[in-house]
C-alpha cells in the first residue's frame, strides 16, 4: 500500500466515528440542531460525501449562548493557575492526537499532509503559549499622581462567539479560542460550514482536557442563520471572525444593535516587492512558496508579485518554471504540493478569473485551468503582464494563483503596492537596508516581512489595515480584545471636594 493510500484509510478511519454525523457540543453534551436539520460536508479531492452536519439555527444559538453566560462567572472566578493546567492539557491532548488531526483536516478541507502534519502542533503551541500567560492576563499598570494612586487591571469581558474560516480551520480555531479561555471568557464557537470536522475533535478534546461544562460550546450551521444569530445575540459580548471582508462588514452590521465589540480577520491582496538587487534565488523560493503553498488559500499569500522593471522577464519565467513544475494531486500523497480547493463552488470563483485575466489584457504563463476528472483540482497559475487596474490585481481570488506587475522603481512600487483595498501583509525583498525602513514605514499593510517569507512569532501582534482587518492577535494584544481594561483611582489625601447645596 502506497503511502497515499495508508493515509486516506486512516483518515477514513478516524472519521467513521462521525458517520452518525456531526452534532453540536452545547455545556458539554452532544446533540444535533433542535430543528433536526443537517448539511453535508464533503471530500474535496472527489466531492464524495463525508458525513452529514447538524445544521443550526437561532434556537441552537439561545441555548449555546445561555449555556456560556452561566458558565462564565464560574470560569472568570477559576484561580489562574487552574486554567493554566487545563489548557496545558488541552495542548497535551491535540498533540498526542497529532496524525489523526492532519489526517482529518486532509480529508476535510483538500489541504496537502505535506503542510498539515504540522498543524495540529501549531495548535497545541497556541494553547500553550496563552496557557502561559494566564497568570499575567489581568495585569495592567500602575499609574500615580499628586495625590492619587491610579492603577489599571484587566478584566474578561464576558462570552464571546469565534467564526472560524475553512481555511487551516483547526489551527485558526486554537489562534481564536485559547486566548479567550486564558482571559476568563467562555466561548460559543460556529466553524466554517464546509469543514466542520477538526472542530468537532479539537470540541471534544478540551472537554476531555476538563474544561467544564457550557466553558465552550459548538454550534455548526450556515453563515445567515447561525452566524447571524450568533452575532446579533444580546448575551455575546464581542465577536472574532476570520474570513472574507464582505462578511465581516455583515458581522459589523448584525452586532451594531447591542454594540458588540469585533475583531475581524479578513481579506489580503498582499503584494511581494521584488527589487533587482535582492537574493533573488531566495526571493523567487519565497514568492513561489508564499502563494502556492496551503493551495493558496489564505489571507496572507503573497498574491501579487511586483518586479523591477530590468529582471521582470527573467523572474516571471523562473516563476513559471517553478509553477508549471508544481506537483497537483491527491493530497493524501506526501509528494503532493497543491491540492484541490475547498468546495465546487470556490473552485468556479477561482476559475473564472482565467477568463478575466485574459479579457483584461494579461498573459496565462502557466497553468489556468482546471485538471480534468473528479474533485476541484486547479493549476498553480501565472499571469504576466499585469497591471494595478486588473481585476486579477485588486480581487482577492483565495487560490493558487499569481499576478506579476512590473514596476521601474521605489516610488512606483510603493504607488502599486497600496493600490488596492486591502492592507494585510506585504513582503520587501531588497538588500537596500534603508530602503525595507523606507517602504515598511511607507506600505499600507499590518504586518510587514523583509527578506522572508511569512515567520510568525507569537508574541507579536497579527493583524491588518483597510478592509483586511480590524484588532490585533498575538500576544497580550489577544487580550486587548477579550478584556476590559478598567482604572481604579485611590485618593492618598484629601482631596478638594466643592460644597453644593450646604447654604
């Protein structure tokens, strides 16, 4: 049996337990939607059905809602150090469940083992990192004055929902939920609808962690039903969304009413500035690797390459070289470096910007197309020849897909690169060190890398600007978001007070 072959019949292993379907944990028991709606998820390497999806609505929200808001006086109260070991052991668990994590993200989602054996890890250093900072969570600064000792404290805000993406769901779940755990908060959590899986596992290993009962509930269901119930619910006090802009401008709209507090993670169009006098075999890696990897579905792809004018043609080449070299295929197989896309219906988005390109004017140097057969298989794709004003240059397409634009120097470079809505990340590749300050400080972009690809450490903050993002992760600005920060203001004499009303 081929590696291939013994992953996916592992994968198909583990998830037979679910065959019954997937329910909805709410204050820690199993049930489907009160409704007895379901929704299927599917395998995206042949669009088979997985297994059947409670489907919630409003009524599941209520009562995952109320189960948080009970269990969260409980929870705050939790000494730190108690916290902190159970979230140690919820990193404990999703690693000693490692092979079955990757596997089950494969199966669920499309993306390659090649990058998902690592994701479970990640998670598990998620949860360890903010177990940490349990401890440290409520501290704030001391702040004296004639007169008075001012200090600050912080203080969780109370139950919070996670919207989670379809992309690398399971670690982004771990990114969103353990900080809010190690705040004090209780959580209702709502995955992405087309890969529910991983959430399901991750749900029942911090319950099996000893997380008590309503601390984190799962509520599977649709974006307009669940998600909307979600956002517009009077007991959730703030809400953190990963996905598309678009949605995140709904979220915004539906949590106005009980002015809930958001932090959203939302679209990229990040460009990679590529200057002639760079490594350029390291920045031709990293170009490759930043928008080819994980199928290209993330936000922080780097999915506009911009080359200087006098190694454009030769860099582009080298590009498509590398794209048309690119393995596509079963991602259950460790060779495989581009699997197929989540759903039939992004796989149509993706695809419709062949058409798109070419109308506009710009050159298909490699792929542009979809492979033949069953699942949602595209190409790694190269336009050449474009320009900011394309379609393919400001839209955000979520796929293996690049767009090359040639610049003559800094000044058009930086013009180009803030030419669009988003502002998420944007990389520099350059030896001219007074040229990465320049145009670090100059780029419209949370989060900037310089001669390298995408390196999170975790401490630092993660987030971006315009339309890609409101808040930061990472950190204590994790807890920015689910704290309050409050001042307390001690008189150490007397102070004036005037009289009104004595006569």
């Amino acid at each position: 049996m081929s590696k291939a072959a013994e992953n996916k019949a592992r994968a198909l292993e583990f998830v037979s337990r679910f065959q019954a379907g997937i329910p909805n944990i709410i204050k820690g028991e199993k049930a489907f939607a009160l409704s007895g709606k379901t929704f299927e998820t599917l395998n995206p390497s042949d669009n088979s059905v997985i297994c059947k999806v409670a489907a919630s609505d409003a009524a599941d929200i209520e009562k995952a809602a109320q189960a948080a808001h009970a269990a969260f006086p409980d929870w705050r109260a939790m000494p730190a150090k108690k916290r902190k070991t159970i979230l140690h052991r919820v990193a404990d668990l999703i690693e000693e469940h490692a092979e079955e994590i990757a596997l089950l993200e494969v199966l669920d989602t499309g993306q390659t083992i090649h990058f998902m054996k690592s994701a479970a890890i990640r998670g598990a250093e998620n949860f360890r990192f903010f177990a940490d900072r349990c401890e440290s969570a409520r501290d704030g600064l001391s702040l004296p004055t004639e007169g008075f000792l001012n200090y600050t404290l912080r203080q969780p805000i109370g139950p919070v929902g996670v919207i989670t993406p379809w992309n690398t769901p399971f670690m982004l779940s771990t990114w969103k939920i353990a900080p809010a755990l190690a705040a004090g908060c209780t959580v209702v959590h709502k995955p992405a609808e087309f890969s529910p899986i991983t959430a399901q596992r991750l749900h029942e290993l911090m319950h099996e962690a000893g997380i008590p009962a309503g601390v984190v509930n799962l509520v599977n269901g649709f974006g307009e039903t669940a998600g909307k119930a979600l956002t517009e619910h009077p007991l959730i006090k703030a809400v953190a969304f990963v996905g598309e802009s678009a949605t995140g401008s709904l979220i915004m709209a539906q949590g106005a009413p009980t002015l809930k507090r958001v932090h959203f993670e939302l679209g990229g169009k990040n460009p990679v500035i590529v200057f002639a006098d760079a490594d350029l075999e390291r920045a031709l890696d990293a170009v490759v690797f930043m928008i080819y990897s994980l199928n290209g579905e993330r936000c922080t792809s780097s999915s506009r390459v911009l080359v200087q004018e006098s190694i454009y043609e030769d860099f582009c080449a080298k590009i498509a070289e590398r794209a048309k070299n690119i393995k596509v295929g079963d991602p259950f197989d460790p060779a495989t470096e581009v699997g197929p896309l989540i759903h039939p219906s992004h796989m149509e988005k993706v695809c419709s910007y062949f058409d798109k390109a070419r109308a506009d004017g710009a050159t298909i140097a490699a792929g542009g197309e979809a492979l033949s057969g069953e699942g949602n298989f595209v190409k790694a794709t190269l336009f050449t020849h474009a320009r900011t004003h394309m379609r393919i240059a400001q839209e955000e397409i979520f796929g293996p897909v690049l767009s090359a634009i040639p610049f003559k120097d800094e000044t058009e470079a930086l013009e180009i690169a803030n030419d669009v809505a988003y502002g998420l990340t944007g990389y520099i590749w350059t030896r001219d060190v007074t040229r990465t300050h320049r145009l670090s400080e100059a780029l419209e972009a949370g989060m900037i890398w310089v001669n390298s690809p995408n390196v999170r450490h975790l401490p630092t903050p993660f987030g971006g600007m315009k339309a890609s993002g409101i808040g930061r992760d990472g950190g204590d600005y994790s807890f920015d978001f689910y704290m309050e920060t409050k001042n307390i203001a001690i008189a150490t004499g007397e102070q004036k007070i005037t009289k009104m009303g004595a006569g």
